[in-house]
C-alpha cells in the first residue's frame, strides 16, 4: 500500500501540449520528417495465398525513369535474424500469405516507384492454400501460452457436471468478425543510414521507439548504438504500432541499399490489411449454470481462433471469464488453427476485448431466462475475491458502476421493444474490463534546466495524452507548478521507455517519473541549480502483488430497431467507469468514449470480410470496411467514479486507453435484443440478421 501522490496538477483538464502543434500541421509525423533529397519505396506482394516465387523479372520496372533500386528474395540482402518470420522480409521465395512481400522497388518519386511495382513480374508456383476457420477443423491446436503470458487453458470444479445438474443452464456459441487496426496515419517510416551504413536513423511511426529498435536490431544483427528511432507523434496505432511489422524491417533493408540517403515508406491503406496486424476472428463457446436465484453454479468459455502459419499470436480471448464472476465451477480453453493467412497480433484490448463479447451477452441471454434483471443478475455474482487467483480486489467497483450507470441511464424505466412510431426500443447493458499492469523496464531523467524541470523519457504519445499528463505527474511529485515542467519523449536518444500498449503507459512511465522526482527532491531540495540531474527507474517504484488489480466499468445502450428495414440506431451509449484516479479528465474523456465509438464500431460496422477462395480479406480500403463515423454516434457520455486504489500504484492510476472498448458491442447486442427480440449471436449486427425476425 502506498500514499498515493498528493493531486494538484494531476485531476485538472489541461488542455494537449501538443494540441497546437497538430492543430497548425506543424507536428512532424515519420513520413514527413524534413531529410535531404529523400528517396521513395513502394512494397511489392504476393498474389498468391500459398506457394513459392520462381523468377521476378524487374525489367520494365527498372526500364522506368527514376527507379533506383529493385530488391527481390533473390538478391536482397541476407538478414542476421531470421527467426521472426514475420520480419524475414525478402529471404525466402516462400509465400506464406497473399499480400506478404515479394520485393520493393525504391525511386525518386512514390508515383514512380508505385508505377514500378506494378511493372514487376513475379511468376510463382502455387499451392492449394486454406484460410478457413472453423470450430470442427481437425487440426486445432493449444498454444503453449496466449498472449500477455498467460496459460492457455484453466480449470476449476467441473462445469460438466453443475451443467447437468443446474436448475436452469445455457449453451451457447458467439463470433466476432475479423478487424483491422487502422488508425488514421498508415505505417510509415523514414530510414536513413548513414553514408557507410554503420548508423542506422529510423523516424518510425510507433508505440514504443526502445522496442522498435530492439526489434531491428535483432533483425539486423545491430547493436543497439547504432540504431536511433525517432517518434514525437503518432496519429493512432490502437496495438497495430506496438510492434515493429515487416514494413519496418523493408524500410531499414531498402536505405542500406541507398547508404546516405533517407529512404521513405508509406503502406497503403490497402497494404495495411495484409501487412500491418488485425484482431483475428473468435469462435467462443459459453457455458452457464445457475441456480433460480441467478447464482452463477458454472462459467466456461472454449475459444476458437485463428494464427498465420509463420508466426503465432494467441488473442487471450478466454481470459476475462476467468475472472468476472463468481461461479465456483469455471473452465477456459483456447484453440488455434494456423492458417495461410496474415499474421494477426494486437488490436486495442486484445483478449478483453472479444473476451468481453460471448459471456456478457450470455449473461443477458441467462437473464432472460431467469426473469431478472441482467444489472441485478451481474450483482448477484460479484466475487468477494479474484476467483483465479484467490487475491483480493485492489479495488473493485462494477457493482458502483452498474448502479450509478443505471441511475442515470433510467435503466429502471427501461422500454422492452416498445414502439415509437416505425422505431423498435430497447435498451442493453455490459459490464466492462481491462486488468491494471505496469511494465517492468522504464527510466527517467530529470534536470534543472534555465529555471525549468525537463523530464527525458522514451515514451510514446498515440494521440492519448502522454505529452500532456506526464507532466502533471511529474510536476505533483516535484510539487511545482506543471507550466515549469517539461517532459520528453518520443527518442531512443532518452532513456528507455516501455512501450505504449496494455494500457500500461501512464502506469509505467508515470512510476519511473515520480521516482525520479522523488530522487531529484531528496538530492537537490527545493532549489536546485542549473544542470541538476537524476534518474529514476520503475522497478524502485513500489509494487503490490498481494492484490489483483483491475479496472471495471457498467456500459448502456439504447437501441432503436426500424421496423420495416432493420435499421439500427444508437441514440444513447453511457459508460460508467472505475479506473483509479483520473489524472486528466479531458484525456481520459477522450480515451473512454474513442474506445466505447471503437467497440459500437466493433457491433455494427467493422467486420473484415474474408474471402476464403482467394485468401484475402475482400474489402481492404475504407470505402467498404465501415468504421463508425460521427454521425453513427449520438449522444455518447463516459463518466467515472472517484475511485482510490491504494495498491495499483503511487498516481492510483489504472489505464484508461482500452477499457472503453470492452464490453460495449455487448451492450449494443443486448439493446437489440430488447428492442427487438432477436439475438443476434454473431459480430456484427448488421440488418440481414434481423430482418427475418422481426416483430
Ligand atoms: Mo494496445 S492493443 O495493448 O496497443
């Protein structure tokens, strides 16, 4: 237990320092860094699922003016590492997925060497590929782990036999679609080596400049001297920039062929839905029993999904079960079946996120059935302590959140397929949840400098708020005023950083802050002189693993059905929230309702379509994969509780960057199914599912 920092600065809604910047177009993103004479990449990609490349024939692509270099498997240059597959760019003539990369062709314009890549003539041998998922494929197979470390089945009772024996239980099986991260600036770099090509510059967009180049420095057999990575901002990433992806590794590949002179590369929003990660599709199997009070007897969830065959990642989409009710029989089970598809990896709130969708809509399908209340039903089922683990609850308000959410959301009026002229309404509600983590590398420093505190960290802002809070942060541990504190980030020339992902950054780096500033107090005083400096790391910072520490939160939606065309329409989302203290309400506001639009994205909209006969997800652009725009949104409110935890760390704070996202296309399931009776089992709900069950 810690006493948490005293709030001044930390709790008032500044405004982003770097607002302005972005707001006047003078924020350098990675493309557009200002380097001499730069050069221009364009990928080139497999047009087969599955196969091997037996020629290229660059010869009218070189013909063309301007191009300067073409590299292909089978002259590009061999890598140190080869042991990511994913970033084995241009070693193998092996294809392994449509759209893997078979080459690139840099010139002096992006026209020309886009014009050039298409003038590349690979011929290849194809194999028969299979991109199907399925529940019944023979070959499904456990991970050793899922993602994050976490173990891939669990067991506890047995849930077979409270099934049986339950007063009342419920089977049932949910899907989510697959997605694709696209946040609104594509992956981009500029990479420069210099001129005999022993430092390598990266002006890379990404969530975390140390494991980026971590990253290519493996690959590259470098050390990590002579690698910078650069990154002030970003314009999104939502887990798609959390770890370098090939285009990275082809741009560092493509600059060594032109030593001294930057190269860019820009994927496009096509190349982003082969290249760049998604979400892979769930297949979850719910199982719950319950007495006729709604006392959950048994919880289990067996998930199906899918990994590429090069390179596994396991959504721990099983995860959140284990932990959100109290049933004294549970199970979760995750399968996987390694595909010739793209290499899925992470998308905002992996494993919570579809993990939220299945057992929060069965929860609402065991409400029904037991006649009560889906809010009363949750509270019935609050466990005291982790179930897994046995821990108590650093702090655990879902039951604050379900009741204030109702309160406000008048839950208790709510209509039940109610007619309101041509609109069906009704009104839905889920619980959400993300866990509280902090990563164990990140360093500070802290320096007077010109009559100012200037932190150095290298931290990343997404768009989320980092330039704008970790001052405040630091200027309450310091206690001095936040305009005389400044803090950096963004450069693998500070101090290494974790990256930006889990939810864990303002945790994390925020720690590493406040040890330094503590250090800096306990050396210089109160006025220190010019040049003063310290650094702090994380692992001085306190750490509680007595308690299971996780943020929750209550999600409403009121949903109207037409009942003619099935239209649907969100007129209200409400998210209520305990995420530990708030440093800034203006940033946090931002991050709840980003992920609450990103999760009503999630049940309505978004859904990339595969098309398994040529391997390849059909609508990969946005004018066919929809993404909830303004005027999808309604009202949309995130508010949340004044919550102290004590345990979490010294700010109190528990990550707010994903939590939003759980949960919520629940809610929105559950709302249409008020509204109109049909259950909609299978993401997204989109107006041929209901059409046919209409009232
Ligand atoms: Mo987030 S998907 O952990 O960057």
């Amino acid at each position: 237990m810690t006493d948490l920092l005293e709030p001044r600065a930390i709790g008032q809604a500044l405004v982003r320092r770097d607002g302005e910047a972005k707001v006047r177009g003078t924020a350098t993103y990675a493309y557009e860094t200002p380097v001499e004479d730069p050069a221009y990449c364009h990928p080139v990609q497999a047009t087969i699922a599955r196969g091997r490349v037996t020629a290229v024939d660059t010869t009218a692509a070189a013909a063309l003016d301007g191009v300067l270099r073409i590299l292909t498997p089978f002259d590009a240059e061999r890598l140190a590492s080869t042991e990511d597959a994913e970033y084995a760019v241009l070693q193998s003539p092996e294809i392994a997925f449509r759209g893997q990369l078979v080459g690139v062709v840099i010139a002096e314009t992006s026209e020309v060497a886009r014009q050039a890549a298409d003038a590349v003539v690979v011929t290849y041998a194809e194999q028969e590929h299979d991109s199907t998922l399925a529940v019944d494929r023979d070959d499904l197979y456990a991970p050793e782990q899922v993602n994050a470390g976490h173990e891939t089945d669990t067991a506890e009772g047995d849930v077979a036999a409270a099934m049986a024996t339950a007063e009342v239980s419920i089977e049932r099986t949910y899907s989510t679609a697959m997605y694709h991260n696209n946040p609104l600036e594509p992956h981009a770099t500029t990479a420069l080596w210099d001129a005999d090509a022993q430092f390598l510059t990266l002006w890379d967009s990404t969530q975390g400049v140390h494991p980026d180049r971590a990253a290519v420095c493996e690959v590259f057999g470098l050390d990590q001297e002579q690698v910078r990575v650069v990154c002030p901002y970003v314009g999104g990433g939502f887990g798609s920039k959390g770890r370098p992806h090939a285009n990275v590794m082809l741009a560092a590949m493509a600059a060594r062929a032109l030593p001294g002179r930057p190269v860019k590369l820009a994927l496009t929003r096509q190349q982003m839905f082969f290249l760049a990660g998604y979400r892979t599709p769930t297949i979850q199997q719910l199982q719950l029993a319950a007495d006729r009070r709604g006392r959950l007897q048994a919880i289990a969830i067996d998930v199906v999904e899918q990994t590429s065959r090069i390179k596994e990642f396991a959504e721990q989409t099983g995860v959140p079960t284990r932990m959100m009710y109290a049933a004294p029989n549970r199970r979760s089970t995750h399968r996987l079946a390694a595909l010739d598809v793209p290499v899925p990896s992470w998308f905002r709130a992996p494993g919570e996120c579809p993990g939220m969708f299945g057992p929060e809509v069965a929860m609402d399908e065991l409400a029904e059935e037991l006649g009560i209340d889906p809010v009363e039903l949750r509270i019935r089922n609050e466990p005291e302590v982790d179930p897994e683990t046995k821990k108590p609850w650093s702090s655990r308000n879902l039951v604050r959140c379900l009741r204030e959410g109702a309160e406000r959301f008048g839950w208790a009026d709510r209509p039940r397929g109610r007619r309101d002229g041509d609109w069906l309404v009704g009104y839905g509600v889920a619980s959400s949840v993300y866990p509280t983590m902090r990563q164990a590398t990140s360093t500070a420093t802290l320096r007077f400098e010109d009559g100012r505190y200037v932190a150095e960290i290298g931290a990343a802002d997404l768009g989320t708020g980092a330039w704008t809070i970790l001052p405040q942060i630091t200027a309450d541990a310091l206690d001095v005023d936040v305009a005389d504190v400044e803090v950096r980030i963004g450069d693998t020339r500070y101090p290494t950083a974790s990256v930006a992902g889990g939810s864990s950054g303002t945790n994390t780096w925020g720690s590493a802050l406040v040890v330094a500033a503590r250090a800096f107090r306990d050396k210089f005083g109160g006025s220190p002189a010019d040049g003063d400096e310290v650094s702090g790391d994380v692992d001085q910072a306190a750490k509680d693993d007595a308690h299971a520490p996780y943020a929750f939160g209550a999600q409403f939606v009121e949903a109207r059905v037409h009942a003619d065309t099935g239209e649907i329409r969100l007129p209200r989302l409400l998210g209520v929230f305990g995420v530990g203290r708030v440093v800034n309400p203006r940033t946090a506001r931002s991050q709840l309702i980003g992920g609450m639009t990103m999760g009503l994205s999630m049940a309505l909209h978004e859904n990339s379509v595969w098309d398994p006969r040529i391997g390849q997800v059909a609508n990969h652009d946005l004018a066919e994969y929809h993404i909830t725009v303004n005027a999808d949104v309604g009202e949309i409110e995130a508010l949340w509780i004044d919550e102290h935890d004590p345990y979490v760390n010294v700010m109190g704070t528990k990550g707010i960057g994903e939590i939003g996202i759980t949960g919520t296309a629940a809610a929105v399931v559950n709302a249409v199914h008020a509204a109109t009776g049909v259950r909609v089992r299978d993401l997204p709900v989109t107006l041929d599912k209901l059409l046919p069950g209409l009232p």
